[in-house]
C-alpha cells in the first residue's frame, strides 16, 4: 500500500508542477478547494505580459508559503492564493 501512497503523491506533485509552468505560460482555467469548503472556479496566470505590468507583483511584504499557489486572477483582476493540495482540476486552452 505504501508504493500507491507514493505514487499518487508523486502524481500530484508533478501535476500541481505542471500547473505552476502552465501559469507561468499563460491563462490557467482551474477549479480548487476554498479554506471554507466551497469550489472556486478560476481564470488566473502568473505571466507579466497577460497580466501587465502594473500588475506585476511589487513585494508587498506578503509572506510566500510553498504550499500555497499564488495566481493573478483575471476575472476579479487582483492577487489570490490557495492551498496547493486543493486544487482540483486545470487546463490551459
């Protein structure tokens, strides 16, 4: 049981690593699960160039956590995070 234990670990690393490049690339379409319980469907990216600059991220003081993904949301245009484990689904069309 501890090999499928890791590899489903090792499954959603690399997913949640190839949701960050996806990201980086672009708009990200993907779904997670709030603090709350509820499900959030989310437009987001963390590429300057679709966001723009004035959107850049300036160094607000914010702590990073790396369990945590922070994105620019598109659709309510500012700076949100969650959890990494929540998150559900993505695709980048």
């Amino acid at each position: 049981m501890k090999e499928n234990y890791d590899v489903m670990e090792r499954i959603k690393e690399v997913n949640i690593t190839n949701f960050k490049n996806a990201l980086h690339k672009g708009i990200v379409e993907f779904k997670y699960k709030k603090k709350n319980g509820e499900i959030r469907d989310a437009r987001g990216t963390l590429n300057i160039d679709v966001m723009g600059e004035d959107n850049a991220p300036k160094g607000t003081g914010y702590e990073v956590v790396d369990t945590n993904i922070r994105y620019y949301d598109m659709n309510s245009e500012g700076w949100r995070s969650f959890i990494a484990e929540n998150l559900i689904e993505w695709s980048n069309n």
